[in-house]
C-alpha cells in the first residue's frame, strides 16, 4: 500500500534538551523500541512531544517535559530555543502506523533548559504509560548515535544550534 505524503500534514511538536550542571543531556530509552538484544532498535531520544491546538510551545515542552520525565518546571531554567522548526519525515515502515495514520512526520519546536534538581527528581512512571524505560545523561556527542536513524538530521541540528549554551 502506498501512501500520499503530500496529503499528510506535520505533527505539531517540542522536544527539550536538558542539561544538567556538567553539560550532559537527559536521554530516555523508549520501551516502544527497546529490544531484548540491547542492539539495533535500542533507542534513546531526548524528551518531546505532541503540541495540543490550544498550548502555546512553551507550555507544551513544561508539560511534556513534566509527563514524561516527572521533572517540574520549578527543577528547570529555560536557556533557548531554536530559531525555527525542524522537519523530519517517518520512515516507510512507520507511515500510517504513528498517531493514527494522519501524519507524515513532525515539525517540531526545539528547547533548551538547565536542570537545576537533583536525579531523585526524575520520575519516568510520573505519567501512565511512560514512555521511557529507562534513563541517563551522556555527553552531547553521543546523542546522534543513541537515536532512531530517522530522527539523527534533526538532532544535529539541535546540537549545532545549542553548542554555544551548553
């Protein structure tokens, strides 16, 4: 079956990258794409996700930033956030199987905040199902190889853009 991308809108979106005080981003494991193996599909990704039609982007990253990590925004100072949207498209083999089929891919708003609490703060079941199994926080240039190939474009980006505040 082939499908009309040029129907498909974006998925609206945030991501955040989170910082810690030694300069290390927060990274989940997704348990969608875990693996026993511990090999390919063994994904990792910073937090973000969907921007509701009544949310303004910086109330979309605070709450998803809150849902999926249980980190509140009292726990974080807000440092940037990127000029522009950043674009990506699902593969093939996730095409009409994401967010009901209505989507090609994300457009997504990104931001960059300081985790000023401590690792005790960070509850992955603060909201139901979690997304993420487990966590961690890595230097900055391990990023692109911890995440789904598809989505490495955009978090290049995002690295390049937020180097400087890192």
């Amino acid at each position: 079956m082939s499908i009309d991308l040029a129907g498909l809108p974006y998925r609206p979106c945030v991501g955040i990258m989170l910082v810690n005080e030694s300069g290390h981003v927060f990274v989940g494991q997704r348990i969608d794409r875990k693996t026993n193996s511990g090999g390919e599909g063994d994904f990792w990704q910073m937090p973000q996700g969907g921007i509701d039609p009544d949310e303004e982007v910086r109330g979309a990253a605070f709450r998803e930033l809150a849902e999926e990590t249980g980190i509140t925004a009292d726990k974080v100072n807000l440092l940037a956030q990127t000029r522009e949207e950043l674009f990506y498209d699902l593969p093939d083999d996730l095409l009409g199987k994401l967010w009901g089929g209505q989507y090609r891919g994300q457009r997504q708003h990104w931001l960059l905040m300081r985790f000023t609490g401590s690792d005790e703060d960070v509850r992955l079941d603060a909201h139901q199902p979690p997304e993420f199994c487990d966590w961690r926080w890595v230097s900055p240039d391990q990023i692109t190889d911890l995440i789904v190939p598809f989505k490495r474009r955009v978090y290049r980006a995002v690295l390049e853009e937020f180097a400087g505040l890192l």
